[in-house]
C-alpha cells in the first residue's frame, strides 16, 4: 500500500469529525467500521458519507466493463467522496486517472500516489496558476489535465507551465449544446 495511505488510515478521529459521534474517544481512521456505527439507526452525525461494499463492487464492476466494451476511458470524479483509498480502487479496477475539482483535492490525491488527474474546473489567475505550477513541480511524473474557456486561462496555465519547468496540458472547451 502507499505510505501516505497507510498513514492516513493511522489518523485519529474524535468527535470534532464529521459522523463520529459526540463523545466519543478518538479512534484511528482503519477501527471506525469495527465501531458498527449505522448511520440509518442515527449513530452518527450527519451528513456523513458511508459505502456498502457490494453495492459498491458492484457498480464499479458494471461500469468499467461498460466502459471496456466501448472503448472508453474513465476519470471518476473524486470529489464526493474525496478518499485516495476509493480513487485507488477505481485506478485498480481500469480507470485512466481521476477527476478533481480544485488545486487541493490534486494535492491530496498526488500525495497518495495518483499520476494521471483531470482538473474538472478552471484555476483562477495567475497565482492559482503558479501554484499549480509549483504542486506539477513537485509531482514531476504526473500528468494533469486542465481545461481553458478563455485566453485568461491559458495565460494562468502557462504561468503554472513556467513554473512546473514543463508543459501543462489544456483542453480547449468550444461551448456546444
């Protein structure tokens, strides 16, 4: 397992923690399902997200060999449930990469060992572009894909290009209906 990963499971949760229950002592991040907490019984806080595991299989298998059986490609989106353990098992089961929504959520699952990311909303200017010229700098075997509506977007990724000593690859949107 990736080490980022096996630490993350290692941190301690306690009741300031979205789902954990008032109260309670803190706990690592692998022992919560050994908890039984049920979210429908109204053992957690909420929101909270919770995963039922065969559903889960389930759907992963049916979506990735209808994705096969039309030669597509697959870059779940991360940000629901935002867990680098998810993302790797969706990478396991044949996704390209994985879709992020902002700089942070790229950070979060480069860190845990994902190369290929697709960066679903634009950056803002030209500092949001050096630092995500400074985070592809880090990261120098990744590939980010980003998109651009707009010359001021293509100016904020060259300046993460310059800075990332590196291309950044752009998809053009052209709007359509």
């Amino acid at each position: 397992m990736n080490p980022f990963l096996e630490t993350l499971l290692d941190t301690p949760l306690d009741d300031t923690y979205r789902g954990i229950p008032p109260g309670e002592p803190a706990i690592p991040l692998r022992a919560v399902a050994t908890r039984g907490w049920q979210p429908r019984k109204g053992d957690m806080a909420l929101p909270v997200l919770t995963l039922d595991e065969a559903a889960f299989a389930h759907n992963v298998d049916q979506i990735f060999q209808y994705a096969r059986s039309h030669g597509a490609a697959l870059a779940p989106h991360a940000k629901t449930p935002m867990s680098p353990q998810i993302v790797q098992r969706l990478l396991d089961a044949g996704a390209w990469g994985a879709t992020v929504a902002n700089l942070q959520q790229a950070a979060v699952l480069l860190r845990a060992g994902v190369s290929r990311l697709m960066l679903g909303n634009e950056i803002g200017g030209l500092a949001s572009g050096a630092r995500l010229g400074k985070l592809l700098a880090a990261y120098p075997d990744a590939r980010l894909l980003a998109f651009a509506d707009s010359a001021h977007t293509v100016r904020s990724l060259a300046a993460a290009a310059m800075e990332a000593g590196r291309p950044v690859e752009v998809l053009v949107e052209v709007g359509g209906g």
